[in-house]
C-alpha cells in the first residue's frame, strides 16, 4: 500500500486527488515528466511468445480466467475463410499451451463482419459478446452465446438487444458480485453509451439506459469497474479539441465528468482500471508549449469515494 | 498494478519510417520506476492491441499485431507470461532505453538522420493520382504515434475484490493525410495493401504532429509537400436526371480501402471507397482493430470543409489570424477550416463563430457544393422537388445539381411528387456520393 500511496500522491501534480464530479477538472500529470531519464532500470521479464490462435488471421483478443485457473481467448479470425469469425482458444497451463480454436460465431453473408468480442466469467458459465453486422445495410447488432465452466458447446448466437442499435456498436461485459453480469455500451448513430443489465444467465436482458451522448465516437474509449459500479472513460469532442470523459454508472445513475482539462488542447485513446479506492486513467494528451504541440502520456486519478449524485 | 503494489503503465508507441518500416513497440512503465521499453518485434509489426491480463499463474501480456512485411499481412494474437522479479533489477530484457520524456513520440533512432522528402500529388479526372517523393534519406520521421495505455491491477487488500483487469483500448494517433502520403512514398514502395491501411490509419487525427517534444538525437526534417489538384474538370453537360448514373470514375488500382460499416453492398460504398481511395476522407479506428466510415452519421461544418478542402484542390491556409472564435490553431482540422473560408466555399455566423461541430444540412451541402463547382445555374420555372419552391435560398443549387444527376430525391410522404428534404441533415454517406458525382460531373 505504501507504494500504492506513493504513485498517487506523484499522481497528484495539480489537484488530481480533488474528486473530479465537484471540482474543476484537475490538471493532468504528463507521466513523461515525472520520471526520470537518467535511471532507467527494467523490472520485468516478458516469457516466451505463444501464438494462441496458431495461424496468422487472428486479431482483437478478449480474455477472461476460468475458476479453474484456465486462461480463455476469444477473438477474431480470417480462418474459415473470407469472412471474419468469431473464434476462443483455452489454455490449462498458465498461457503456455493453447487448444485448437473453436468457431463461435455461425453468421453468413458477405456483410458478415464480427468485431470487438468480450469476455466474462461467472459461477454459471464464461459469457461472450461481439459486434457483428450481417443484414447487408452496415447496421451493427450485439452477439451473445454462452458455455459451461465444464467445457462443452457454446449456445447458439443470439442478439438479445435486436438489431439495428448503432451502425457499430462495442460492449463491454463483466461479471457483478451477484452474479448478473453488465453490458457497457459503445456506438454510433445514435451517439450513446448505455448499459444493460443480464441476468437469468444471461436469459433475461434489460433495456438499455442511457449513460452519457457522445459527439464523436472514434477517439477510443475504456471501461473500468468495481463491485458494484462502472465507470466509461471516453475521448470526445468538447468544443474545439477532444477531451477524455468519463461516465459512472454509479448507484445506479449516470455521474458524467472531464478528466482532460487545464492546459491540454486534446487528448484521446483512455486507458482506465481501478485500483484500491481510486479511479486512474491514462491517455495521450498535448498541449501547446511555444506555438509547438508537445505531446505525451498523461494519467489522471481521483478517489471513487464521490458524492452521491444529485 | 503488481504484487508489489505498483501500478503498471502498457502503451504502444508507433513510428512511421516509410513503409513498410512502419512499427510499434510496446513500452512498459511501472509507477514506482523509470518506463522501460519492453517489447518489439523489430522493424515491420504494428501492435494492435495490448493489454495486461492478470489471472492465477500471474501477469501477463496478450497483445495482437499485424506485420505489415507480409502480403497478405499476418495478424496474430500471441501471449506472453510477465513476470517481476520482485525488486528492480537490471538483469531484465530489455529491447530499447528510450527516453521517458518520448513517451508519445516515436524512440529516439540510433544513428543521426537526415530526411528530407518531397511529394507532389497530382490527379486526373480519371481519378488516378500520381504521387513521387525523392527523399535523401530513410528516416525516422516524427509523424505519428500511436498510444494505447493499458492499465492493470491485481486485487490488493482494499481492492474490490472481482477486480482483475482492465482492458484499454487503441486508436491510432494521425496527421494529416498529406503528410503521410509523403511519408508512404519517401521510402519505399510497399504493396498496394500496406500503404492504403497504414495510411488510413494515420489520417485520423488525435495526437497532432509533434514537432518539439521529441529529444531523439534525429534530426529528420519532413518537407513533403502536396499539391491538391482537383480530381475532376467536369465540363458542364447540362444532363438532367435525377437518378445518379452508374460511376464513370474507377477506383485506384491495388486500393483496398475497407471500413467495417460500408460493405460492398452498402449504397454509398463505391462513394465512399472512391474518396478514401483518393485521400480525401477517412473514418474512424474502431476500439477493436479497423476503421469505420459512420455513413448515416451527419456530417460536421469542419468534416465537410476539409472534404471540400481536399476533393477541389483548395490547399491549407493559415492566416495571421483565426478568423472564427471557435476554431483556434489548436483545432486538427483549423488549417482546413481557413483554408475553405478563405476560399469562401464555407462562411462563418454573425457572432464570429464557425460553429465546426454543427452538421450541415441538404440544403446547405447543395449551396456549397454549386458554390465551389460554379455549375451554371439551372432555373426551371417548375421546381422539381416540392419542398424546394423557388423562392427557397437553396433553391437554385439544388435545381442545378439535380439537373445534372448529382442529388435525387424521393417520393414525398404525401404520395404526391418529388421531395429533396433540404433541411434534413445530410448524413457522410450521402455527402460522399454527391461530392464523388460532383467531381464526374
């Protein structure tokens, strides 16, 4: 904990500890600048490449651990022939061995285009989603299929939310303490995120309520969570430049905030995670320094111990 | 963050240095420790996706990569167990000593360069364009980054405890599209393939050309230039239809432009793949890999000036000063915007702003687009659309580009004639095939 405490108070630079959902946006720390050249000392060791598709059409890996301790892979393959598929590949040896894949998605049609798969576990079964658009008209639907922690076969695709919900839609999905499992919602179109709720083992899917719109969904985004509640980083358009903002789906509301402010000018692809009691992002961000954009990665925190909101 | 309690940082520079020597290396900062660069395939892979995954057996890496060295491009998920050895030492691999201060530039080369690259482009109403560069030098050129932060972190003994990980996702980092057209020539000449990907991928524009930051010992300096020139002389032919015909124009040889929401069966995909194939729009990085157009997304003031910009050879201009007060030099798209004021095909409002984020509608891209072309007017004293009377301000733009098939319209709703719907908004699609129709025609 006490290096915990030591990288955020580094974090700190500007006010970032100051709860983001009532203060100004916090100036953000470029990391560039708070470490040191001169002692760069490697800390890790990267163990021997596995390729866990085995063939050289694979991309977009999703993961998730069984409670078995098994590693599974679900991803995206040219395999099978032109169109891409959605595949999953298990490891029972800690990533050193992969199985053969298996073919998920069964979807046809020459726009058949399965993208952004996500993984999840639960004491019921390993859950996965994708995109996918497959009635001609580039409209995206929302996959899903199931599969015991035994093994087995994975249940027929379906799209529980229907069709046609953005021209391309991304979902994040995880597991809540309860067992039910959220679905955090990333499209076009109608420029929203939302989230859904999937309960009954994944039988039973809520209608999807609006987080937050969005003026512009290419600049990435990122989904971090707790127990209970989920929080979307997002760079979007705001005014002039493209800021990161974030969402939380906090007791159950919307909790809308900036994270990118102060003197950058812009700033996109967030990463965000959670760890202990606080909420870290980081992004590439610039600022303008003597006429000249000066680029570098920034991080941003604040305390998840937030105001309820109002 | 790892069993020591220190958070963990996984980003993803990428360097263009001519194709196909466009690259990425994953950089590994740890919070409590200077960044370490940590992984790189060498000279020809570009990392897609990264991420730190934590599980029972440890942390480990599983990203997923293209290597654009191979035709086709072999694209591979692989993981990697990451291991700490619990106290900083200097005995780890480690590929490259990087400055931390780069962290959204490319790595400082290894050798003192100097490139100097020179691209003119040129198009025929055939809509091929010819683009040669003469570059003294294979170079790093500070173009382009690509950034994706993963972060990760281990349950610790406050941490919720179904936290595991979390997965962060990549987009490209770009310049303009002419400056990258410079850099794709410069160096080589790579398949047809390569070169429209990575282009594409760079003409999205998030993190803006560096231009100071880097303290690489490279002293590459980028002196591209390109002439826009317009694709197409149409000679007015006073054709009157109101069905678009068949393209006449084909798409550049080896183009391979793909977005992921305009399939071929797709009614705007030869208008959409046209332009992209011409450099002259883009879309945008997908969280998962590829890229999108948004067809039925509207279409923005900025979008379209540096569309317009871009298919009728006006060149950026930069005035001594913004003429909009909502469109400052820090704006990607600022150049774009002045340049096609400065041309005066767009206008701004009474108050001074140009408003670069409000979507344009029919009417309007009708207004701008006889505007720019300069089509003589047509004028039938019975208006062809019902909802687009005479004394409509977009009336004689969009009469004269229906006369020569450049927009249609549709059966009114109330069953009873055409109707142009000129205050819709006009979605990207759309705007791609009336602009790709204004250049035939």
């Amino acid at each position: 904990m006490k290096k915990q405490v030591r990288l955020l108070l580094v974090l700190a630079l500007g006010g970032l500890l100051l709860p983001l959902v009532t203060q100004a946006a916090p100036q953000a720390a470029p990391l560039g600048r708070m470490l040191p050249s001169a002692a760069i000392q490697p800390t890790y060791q990267l163990g021997p490449w596995v390729n866990v598709g085995g063939t050289d059409t694979d991309e977009q890996p999703a993961f998730a651990e069984l409670p078995n301790g098994h590693l599974g892979v679900a991803y995206i393959t040219s395999r099978w022939g032109s169109l891409r598929q959605v595949a999953y590949s298990e490891s029972d040896d800690g990533g050193l061995t992969w199985s053969a894949a298996v073919q998920i998605s069964q979807l046809g049609g020459q726009a058949a285009l399965n993208s952004s798969p996500s993984l999840t576990v639960n004491s019921q079964g390993l859950h996965l989603v994708w995109s996918a658009s497959d009635n001609g008209g580039g409209s995206s639907r929302l996959w899903y299929t199931s599969r015991s922690l035994s093994g087995g076969s994975w249940s027929p695709p379906t799209y529980p939310l229907g069709s046609s919900l953005f021209n391309t839609v991304v979902a994040d999905l995880h597991t809540l303490p309860d067992g039910s499992l959220r679905a955090v919602l990333f499209g076009d179109t109608r420029y929203l995120a939302q989230v859904v709720t999937v309960t009954t083992n994944g039988a039973n899917w809520s209608a999807p309520l609006n987080l937050t719109t969005i003026s512009h969904t290419g600049q990435g985004y990122a989904v971090a969570y707790t127990a209970s509640d989920s929080y979307l980083a997002f760079a979007d358009i705001v005014g002039d430049n493209t800021k990161i903002r974030t969402v939380g789906f906090v007791n159950g509301l919307a909790v809308p905030a900036d994270i990118a402010s102060g003197r950058l000018v812009g700033a996109q692809t967030p990463g965000f995670t959670i760890a202990g009691n606080r909420l870290l992002a980081a992004y590439c961000g610039w600022e303008i320094i003597g006429g000249s954009n000066h680029r570098d990665v920034y991080t941003s925190s604040r305390s998840l111990a937030a105001p309820a909101p109002g | 963050m790892d069993a020591r309690g220190s958070s963990l940082l996984l980003y993803n520079i990428a360097t263009l240095a001519g194709l196909p020597n466009s690259y990425s290396t994953l950089y590994l900062a740890v919070a409590d420790a200077p960044a370490s660069s940590l992984v790189s395939f060498g000279g020809q892979v570009q990392f897609k996706s990264q991420q730190i995954v934590t599980s029972n057996s440890g942390l480990g890496l599983l990203v997923s990569y293209r290597d654009v060295g191979t035709a086709p491009h072999v694209r591979r998920v692989l993981y990697a167990p990451l291991t700490s050895p619990g106290t900083p030492t200097s005995t780890a691999t480690t590929t490259n000593t990087a400055s931390p201060t780069e962290t959204c530039t490319p790595p400082s080369p290894t050798a003192t360069a100097t490139a100097t690259a020179t691209a003119t482009a040129t198009a025929t109403a055939t809509a091929s364009r010819t683009i040669t560069a003469s570059p003294t030098a294979s170079s790093t050129m500070t173009l382009t980054s690509t950034l994706t932060a993963t972060t990760t972190t281990s349950p610790t003994p406050t941490a919720s405890p179904t936290l595991t990980t979390t997965t962060i996702t990549a987009t490209t980092t770009a310049t303009t599209s002419r400056t990258t057209t410079a850099t794709n020539t410069a160096t080589s000449t790579p398949p047809a393939t390569a070169s429209r990907t990575t282009l594409a991928e760079s003409r999205e524009v998030i993190c803006p050309p560096a231009t100071a930051t880097s303290t690489a010992s490279s002293t590459a300096t980028n002196t591209a230039t390109v002439t826009n020139t317009p694709l197409a002389t149409a000679t007015p032919t006073g054709t009157s239809t109101n069905t678009p015909a068949p393209p006449t124009a084909t798409l550049p040889a080896g183009c391979q432009v793909s977005f992921s929401d305009v399939p071929s069966s797709n009614v705007f995909w030869y208008d959409v793949t046209f332009l992209a194939c011409h450099w002259i729009i883009s879309g945008y990085a997908n969280p998962g890999g590829g890229y999108r157009f948004e067809p039925n997304s509207p279409v923005r003031r900025a979008e379209f000036a540096k569309i317009a910009d871009l298919a009728f050879g006006i060149a950026p201009y930069q005035p001594g000063q913004p003429t909009f007060s909502d469109v400052l030099p820090s704006n990607p798209l600022y150049l774009y915007i002045e340049a096609a004021a400065h041309a005066r095909i767009v206008g701004g409002f009474p108050d001074g702003t140009f408003q670069p984020n409000t979507s344009l509608s029919r009417g309007q891209l009708a207004v701008i687009i006889q505007r720019v072309r300069q089509y003589p007017p047509a004028t039938p004293t019975t208006p062809t659309f019902q909802d687009v009377p005479i004394n409509y301000f977009a009336y004689n733009a969009v009469e004269t580009l229906s006369s020569r098939g450049i927009v249609g319209g549709a059966n009114c709703t109330s069953g009873v004639g055409l109707c142009f719907r000129p205050n819709e908004v006009a979605s990207r699609g759309a705007t791609a095939r009336i602009v790709r129709l204004s250049l035939e025609r």
